[in-house]
C-alpha cells in the first residue's frame, strides 16, 4: 500500500489491499505515491540529483527533475561515460492502450540505446494475464500498440531487442534457475503474497525477475539501468537480492580468522587501522613495525573506543570474537566464501589467487589482492564454472504525471489521461479541458501568479510537450508563476501542440507497422487459457 488513508483501495483484479498493510509499495496496487520524499528514507532509493552531474549529457526528464530517483544509477552513468558496456531493459503490461506516461519509458529507453547501451523493451504478457486476467487476443492487440509506440518514438531494433515474456524461452529458464534462490515467506513480506494468491501470479513475479536479468546473459554481466516508476521497486529490490544470492563466491573484507559482521568488520578496521599506526613503543619496547596487532590488544583498544552508540551491539559481539581469537594477529585480507556452485569452482578459485592466501573449509583468504581485483576474480571464475556472475541491476525513478483531471493519472479514466492512440483532435479537447494550477480570476493570476508546480497542463509542458528544449519549459514556468501568462492561451498552446505531437506520432506509428512485420515478435499468439486475477 502506497497511500495510507485507503486502506482499502480496490485492485484492478477486484480484491481488496486488506491484509497487505505490511507491504508498504505493491505493485498491482494504484499507483500512487503519496510522498516521494518517503522513497528516500523509508526504502533506500537515492536522489537522482545527486548522481546528476556524472551523466553524460542528461536527458531533459533527467534534468527537469521528472527523473527523481536511482538506485545504483553511478554504475549505469560511468560505464556510460567510459564507453564501457552498459543495458537498459524495461517492461510493459499490456492491459490497455499506451500512454503519455509510458512514454517516459519509452523515451528512457531509447535515450540510453541513443548513448551506446544494449537496450530491451518487453511486453509483460504473462503478468497481464496472470495477475489482471486479460485475454490473449486482446493482450496480442495491446502488445501491438506498445510496440508501435516504442518504435515510432525512435527505438531502434536492430539495435536492440523486443520480446514478450511468454515466448522467451531463455528469460523462463532464467526464472525457472532465480526461483530456485526464492522462497514463498518473501513473496508474502514483499508483495503480500497469501494462501489465495495464484501460482501463475507468483511465475509471473518470478519472470519479472528473469527480465531485469536477462541483459546479463547476452556477452557478459554488465552494469544494468531498469526504468520504471517508483511502484516497481520492490522487483528491484528483490532483483537486486537474487543477483546476490545467485553469486558462488560472495566476497569481503576481513581482519582475522573467525568471521564478522559488516558492523563488526567496521569496527576492526578501526581497531586495526588505529594500532597499526602506533608508533609508540609498548611497555615492552616494541613498535608497531616489528609487532603485529594481536586480537586481544584490538579486543581492548574497542573496550575503550569512543564509538556511535549505533556500533552498541557490534562492539559487544566483536570484542567477543577478539577475545577467543587471543594472540592471533588482525591482519587485512580479502575473503572469498563459497555459498554455491560446484567443488570444482572452489578449487578454480584457489588456484586464481596470487599472492599469499590461506585455504580453510568453504573459504579463502587472500592477502596480496584489493577487493576490487578480488571481486572481478570470484566472477571471471564463476562464469567459468557455469555461474552468471550478476551484477546488482540499477534502476531509475520518474515522477507519475498528473491526471489531467487533477487527482492521478489512470487508464481507466480516459479524461484523466492522453493515450498515445487518441485521435489529435482528441487529444487538443482533453488539454483544454484539464484542470490547471491557475488562480480564480484573470486578475487575481496577474496579481499573484499562477500555480505551475500544482498545475497539469505545466506537466505536459515538462514531461513531454517542450522536449528538450529547457529554455521553452523555463519561460513557461517563470511567465505562469509571474503572472504573465494566463491559463486560457497557456492551454490553448499547449493543446495545440499536442495535437502536434500526436498527429506526427500517428504518423511514425504507421511507418513503424512495416518494421514491426519485420521483426521476430509474434503478435498473434494461438493460446489458450482465462488468465485469472489474484
Ligand atoms: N511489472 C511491470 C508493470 O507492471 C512490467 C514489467 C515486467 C517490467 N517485467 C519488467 C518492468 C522488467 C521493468 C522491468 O508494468
Ligand atoms: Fe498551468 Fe499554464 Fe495556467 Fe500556469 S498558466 S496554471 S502553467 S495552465
């Protein structure tokens, strides 16, 4: 559940949000977010500004703030900027027709494929039927209409690759290999899964993991973006873990022989760090040059630490393990643990280590090799032994637009929204029609200004109708907020230019119908079956 005041908001399937109250963004649920500034504290996803100025030359949604938040984005922006390779991959429901919002997507997309990445548009066919019931006919149709629109926004296929989940073989055997490192208790904490809900829903979850993937088995494991709107992210999330707990060798920083925490580990770095540096001779004469750091001594440096409160419990634990380790020296190394994957791997990964190292039952420690070296070892040696060798995917976040109504934006709320299939005219009389952010009279909005952070037909103006044209989306900002502008002809422009913008895609989809024929993308499934929604 995203907004908490509706507890019970109905699902597109019929049933209800009660008992998901645990799950705090579900992703069949509406989409709406109440307060984005939550995404940042509550569930780990990072500001997008941050990131901002390591993107070669940004994207306008990028730029604009439409683009708000990532997840991982560093990795996505620097392979971006070294040339290195790089993927973007997102997915599409066909339930009904696109539109302007999921022409964000669509616009994610190809921007990356524009700047040298491996990109992947699919059709979630087997999530529309499992999890909202739609027929295959009319999923075939829909299927269609997406593709038409991604492709006569500028997405190149021979560049890249459209598939539907249903016909991916690979993408099922992946899902098939990721289910086996997930279990129900999570499907239940993640998406408040229960004892109703369908097995083919659950598949479908389990494809959608197999999707953001699949980048990573074509050439090699590479830096992956997934673009989508922030009620997604729970799949990345639960990506993200499975790409972990795909991984034979899970590798980290150690100081002795018995194992830590990550808090615990911090602290020994400390300790470490601290009495190695003391030059001072001890009671005995020594220095730190000709004596390594004993366990016992870091056991009592900690006892005496100043240290936040935060550390309260690793402190505790650590000085525990220091003190059974006794005389042993702290000393740093990397550690490569064998989770998974064949006794052969284990032993391929020995012989690959240089330098001193030390073999013990299901681990190895290395002292010659830095982390970074460490971990694209334990990958090279997992891929040898018929591992994947996943990254963590990325992800970004875009706002969700506004319904034109006010309120959100919905697909079953024509009013509210601009489909991509709308005829122009259509389209001009619903941005006409919109709500704005203006003030009750002519004269009070000169006095006062308009509202644009509050207003619809701003939004058009940002996501979509000034493209890249900043100087364009600014002017009409400062001049509404100014109070030079007026809502009448600030619609009456931009209802124009949707008509614009929808003839010419009208237009492009008709030339993109040939290269869609073309393409080995079946649209007209012959299957059978009544989907059903749970
Ligand atoms: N679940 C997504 C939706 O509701 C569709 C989807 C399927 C997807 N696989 C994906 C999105 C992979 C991103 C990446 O629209
Ligand atoms: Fe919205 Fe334009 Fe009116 Fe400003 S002038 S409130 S941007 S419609």
């Amino acid at each position: 559940m995203t907004d908490e005041d509706t507890p019970t908001d109905i699902y597109a399937d019929g049933g209800t949000a009660e008992g998901a109250d645990s799950v705090a963004i579900d992703p069949w649920g509406s989409s709406t977010i109440g307060d984005y500034g939550d995404l940042f504290s509550e569930f780990g996803i990072e500001s997008f500004e941050d990131v901002l100025a390591d993107v070669p030359y940004p994207h306008y949604l990028m730029r604009r703030g439409v683009i708000f938040g990532h997840r991982e984005y560093d990795r996505v922006a620097a392979a971006m900027a070294n040339d290195d390779p790089f993927a973007a991959l997102s997915g599409f429901m066909p339930t009904g027709d696109p539109h302007i919002g999921h022409k964000l997507v669509f616009d994610e997309l190809i921007w990356h494929q524009q700047r040298g990445g491996d990109v992947y548009g699919l059709i979630a066919d087997l999530e529309a039927h499992s999890a909202r019931g739609i027929s295959w006919p009319e999923i075939d149709e829909h299927a269609r209409n997406y593709l038409l629109s991604l492709l006569a926004l500028g997405f190149d296929p021979d560049e890249g690759t459209l598939y539907r989940q249903s016909t991916n073989r690979d993408v099922q055997d992946l899902g098939f290999e990721l289910g086996s490192r997930a279990n129900f208790s999570e499907f239940e904490a993640i998406y408040g899964f229960d004892g109703e809900t369908s097995v083919s829903h659950m598949q479908s979850v389990v494809t959608q993991m197999a999707d953001i993937l699949y980048p990573q088995l074509a050439d090699e494991p590479k830096p992956t973006v997934i673009p989508v709107g922030p009620d997604q992210d729970p799949h990345v999330r639960f990506a993200r873990d499975l790409a972990v707990r795909m991984r034979y060798f899970k590798v980290t920083e150690a100081f002795a022989s018995f194992e830590a925490d990550d808090a615990e580990r911090v602290l020994l770095g400390d300790a470490y760090d601290s009495l190695s540096s003391e030059t001072a001779p001890d009671a005995d004469g020594h220095t730190a040059a000709d004596e390594p750091v004993r366990c016992e001594d870091a056991a009592q440096w900690l006892s005496m630490a100043d240290i936040d409160p935060e550390f309260e419990p690793a402190r505790r634990s650590a000085i525990g393990k220091l003190e059974s380790a006794g005389k042993e020296p702290l000393r740093p190394r990397v550690r490569f643990f064998h989770r998974h994957g064949p006794e052969a791997a284990f032993e391929a990964m020995i012989g690959a280590i240089d330098g001193e190292k030390r073999v013990y039952e299901g681990h190895i420690d290395s002292f010659d090799l830095d982390l970074g070296a460490a971990e694209e070892l334990a990958r090279e040696v997992e891929l040898d032994h018929g591992g994947f060798g996943f990254m963590q995917p990325s992800s970004i976040y875009h706002r969700f637009m506004s319904g034109l109504t006010g309120g959100k934006m919905s697909s079953s709320i024509p009013a509210s929204h601009i489909s991509l299939l709308d005829d122009p005219e259509d389209g001009y009389d619903k941005v006409k029609a919109a709500s704005t952010g203006g003030r009750q009279t002519a004269a009070e909005q000169r006095e006062l200004g308009g509202e644009p952070d509050k207003c619809p037909v701003y939004e058009l103006y940002a996501y979509l109708l000034a493209a890249d044209d900043d100087e364009f989306a600014t002017r009409v900002y400062e001049e509404c907020a100014g109070g030079d502008r007026l809502c009448g002809d600030c619609k009456e422009q931009a209802a124009q230019l949707m008509k614009e913008f929808l003839a010419d895609h009208h237009e492009k989809r008709e030339e993109a119908a040939e290269l869609l024929s073309e393409l080995d993308i079946d649209l007209d499934l012959d299957r059978r079956g009544p989907g059903g929604a749970h």
